[in-house]
C-alpha cells in the first residue's frame, strides 16, 4: 500500500488541515496565528508575475536537435559539428494578444529556441515567416502599442494597427504573408520556423559567413481559414496550446528539419539586397538550403509556471562560432530581450532552472534578488587569487567592421531593394488563384473591421503598390461591403 505524502507548508512543516482555518470555535473569527492559511492567501496573491509585453500567450516543449549533415566549414559551433546530439526548449506563441487571447487570432507565430549545448546556451529566437514588419527598432514600440488596445477604450483597433502600417511601406512584405494562408496556422506542429534575420557563424580556420535558419515542419504546411480560425476562437481558445500537448503525450512526436542559407562574408558587401533588412529574403536561388540537422519535440513541460512562463529567451546567447550581425533589429534585440527578462523575471533570471546552462558557469555576476546561486571571492577582475580568466582562444566571437559619420537614417539601397518588390513577387509567383483570393478577402475583411476612410484610401493604395490587381479587388470587396 502506498503511503499518502504529507501536506507541508513551503518550509516543509506538516500542516494540520487542508479545508478548515484555525479559528476560535467552529463559528468564531479565524486566528492570526494560522500561518498556513496567511501563506496560502498570500502566495496566491503573487502567483502572477508580468505577462511579456508581445508574445504573451504562448506554448512548448522540451525536445533534442540532432545533427544531420557536416557544416563544419561554415561553423566551429559544438552544437553544429557531426553527430552532436543536444537537449532544447521551445516557446510557441502569439505576438499581439494577452496571455488569456485565442490561439487562433490571425497574427505572427513566434517560434523561439534554446539549444543547452556544451558551450552555453544558444537561442535562435524568431518567428513563422522570414520577415518582419519594420526594420529600426526606433519604430518596434511603435508598432507593438498599434497592435495592442487603444488607450481611451481598451479595445483592439483594425483601424489604429492600419493607419501604422500604411505610414510604414516596409511592412508591405511580412502584411502579405500575415493576411495570407500562413497568417494563422492549423497547428504549431504545421508552421516553418524562421531565425528571420540575418545571423553570423564562423569556423575554425576563422573564415566568417552570414547565415539565415530555417527550421522546415516535417508534418508540411497547413493552415486554417479566417471561419475556421474565428470558430475555433469561440470554442477552444487554447487550440494550439492543446493540440501540441497531445500529440507528443501520445508519442505523435513532431520535428523540424533545420536549413541554413549560408552567403560568404564579403558577397553581403555586394548583394542586390541589403542581406541585414529584416523585411527581405535571400531568394534561395541565390543562396539554397543547406541541411544542418532534425529537431524533434518529445516531452511537455511538467509545470508550465516554471518552465515556459519563466523561460527566456535571447538572440545575444550565441555559443562559440555563432554571433549576430549588423541587422539594426537584431542588435537591438540583444538588448532588449535580456532586459526585458531582467524586468519581469529578476536580474538573476538565468538561475531559474529552465533557463541555466548545462555547464558550469564561472561568472563575476554577484548578489542581486533571488540569487541562489553562492558566489565565492574573488568577485572582481583582473585578481591575483585564482578567479576565472578570459580566454579568446574559446570564444570563437565573430566580428566585422564599420566606419561612417553618425546619422540617424535608413540604410542605404542597393540595386534591388525597395519595399514593394518582394511582396509583389511572392503575390504573383507564390501564390496561386485560390491562395490570392483568400488573401483578399481575409484582408478586405480585416479592413471592414472598423478602418475609416482616410485610412482606408490609404490601404487601397499600399496593396496596389504591392500588386495593382490584387489592390482593386481589395477595393473592390471593401466598397462590395465584404
């Protein structure tokens, strides 16, 4: 017969009673005295800590990558060489909505990674489309506040996230992808995933590339309808949530097969589009794929709280022979996500056990809240008494140069960069008749949502630069009434 574990208290004390307060008689006040009850009420007061500001509702799992195919001359990475099998984490999730908003809204998937190699965490933190909206992260907060709730009414607005997108022609591209097919997704487990920007590896022999990651879904691309999808928000909120949790409970393990574009160091200096605008792609006849590995999810978390809500995520965790670029919104990303973490979880948010490395760590960190971690002297650097060193022969940091006045500007265009050109293409060669006419009406009924006229012009405009046909149909349903 198996004993019943004891109920305790967070200090482990036994506790007398798990439904009746201490009180002077069963009709008389309850006692100060009940510690047990106070800290029930009041950890229950603290449960919640912040919700992040975009990405907040959201999903995963634990899984491993295993490598596939040698990319050994492109990257010095342990986590990338032949035969390396490592452990990982990953969060689904939603941009715009709460933490309580339906899966199925139409909006980007963020699809966020965290590698726990030998050398340190690495975290590839991206979305389900190779693109983005903007590329300053002057505008981000920007554009984050455009498609959250109005300030006078605490309403979702179709009208205030259309007037910054059509005062934002760079979002041309990742708003024909987001209105199309892929914008809502059937499952997590039938969506790319996309380090979107453009990323830096090195090798051994020190030479540097510029990559892009593509993780492929092995389940294929599936997507659900605007009726489909507003179904679902009524009946399930949690669709996706569910749907992965089930799969790998009943062994239906999903995996993605992940695909670099690789581009050699000097060619970006060169290349028809600016390789560090976070609105374009490399056309993959310039620059194909190239197999690196499988990532396969095989277990849920056990307590979402502490192992998803707690999890955080930074594209600055780049393990030897990986590093960033001069994508200004990446750059910026490396701040802010770390900061971010810093705001909601503690400055010692990566001694929380999802987010700590699977090697030893030999930090000059010190004190701060919640640190549990002890620290021994000496805790300063340089030091004469045995403290960790530096040594650059581990890094393998990748670096690049720069030189020009300070300026407050766009980047500079190349040959074929201008915010229209891509999105159209993938209008008219991507996309097929029956994937063009539910572009337009899932945009068409997005801007019957509320958008006014000026706006509306506005709209009518920006599609027609994309493509003229697909931008008077677009009209055309508007003024139809749908």
């Amino acid at each position: 017969m198996t004993s019943t574990r004891p109920t305790t208290t967070d200090a482990g004390i036994p506790v007398p009673s798990d439904e009746h307060s201490l009180t002077v008689g069963p009709d008389g006040p309850i006692l100060l005295q009940d510690h047990y009850l106070i800290e029930q009420m009041a950890n229950f007061n603290r449960e919640r800590i912040p919700e992040r500001q975009p990405h907040a509702k959201g999903g995963g799992a634990f899984g491993r990558f295993e490598v596939t195919n040698d990319v050994s001359a492109f990257t010095r990475a342990a986590v990338f060489a032949p035969g390396a099998r490592t452990g990982t984490l990953i969060r689904f999730s939603t941009v715009a909505g709460e933490r309580g908003s339906p899966d199925t809204w139409r909006d980007p998937r963020g699809f966020a990674l965290k590698f726990y190699t030998s050398e340190g965490n690495l975290d590839i933190v991206g979305n389900n489309v190779p693109i983005f909206f903007i590329r300053d992260p002057l505008k981000f907060q920007h554009f984050i506040r455009s498609q959250k709730r109005r300030a006078s009414n605490n309403l979702r607005d179709n009208d205030m996230q259309w007037d910054f997108w059509t005062l934002s022609p760079e979002s041309a591209h990742m708003l024909s992808w987001l209105m199309g097919d892929r914008g809502i997704p059937r499952t997590w487990r039938h969506m790319n995933g996309y380090g979107s920007h453009t990323y830096s590896w090195v090798n051994a022999a020190g030479e540097r590339f510029w990559v892009k990651n593509h993780f492929i879904s092995d389940q294929g691309i599936e997507f659900l309808t605007q009726a489909e999808a507003d179904r679902l928000a009524g009946v399930d909120g949690d669709y996706h949530q569910r749907d992965l949790y089930n799969a790998i409970e009943a062994g239906d393990y999903p995996s993605w097969s992940l695909k670099v574009q690789i581009m050699p160091f000097e060619e970006a200096k060169t290349y028809r589009f600016n390789p560090f605008d976070l609105t374009k792609v490399w056309p993959h006849g310039d620059y194909p794929l190239v197999e690196v590995g499988r990532l396969t999810l095989d277990r849920n978390v056990t307590d979402y709280h502490t192992e998803m809500e707690q999890a955080a995520f930074e594209p600055n965790n780049a393990v030897p022979g990986t590093g960033l670029s001069p994508d200004k919104m990446l750059l910026a990303r490396g701040f802010s996500y770390a900061d971010a973490h810093r705001a909601r979880l503690g400055v010692n948010y990566k001694q929380i056990p999802v987010n700590s490395a699977k090697v030893e760590v030999n930090s000059y960190s010190k004190d701060g809240a919640m640190r549990v971690r002890n620290v021994s002297d000496p805790v300063y650097a340089p030091n004469s008494y045995g403290g960790p060193k530096a040594d650059p022969s581990r890094t393998g940091e990748v670096l690049w140069e720069a030189d020009g006045e300070m300026v407050r500007a766009a980047y500079s265009l190349r040959r074929d960069d201008d915010d229209w050109g891509q999105a159209g293409t993938m209008v008219r060669e991507v996309l097929d008749d029956a994937a063009r006419a539910r572009l337009v009406s899932n945009v068409a009924g997005h801007l019957l949502g509320g958008v006014s006229e000026p706006i509306l012009l506005r709209a009518f405009e920006y599609w027609k630069n994309i493509d003229k046909q697909l931008g008077d149909k677009i009209e055309q349903a508007v003024r139809d009434g749908g």
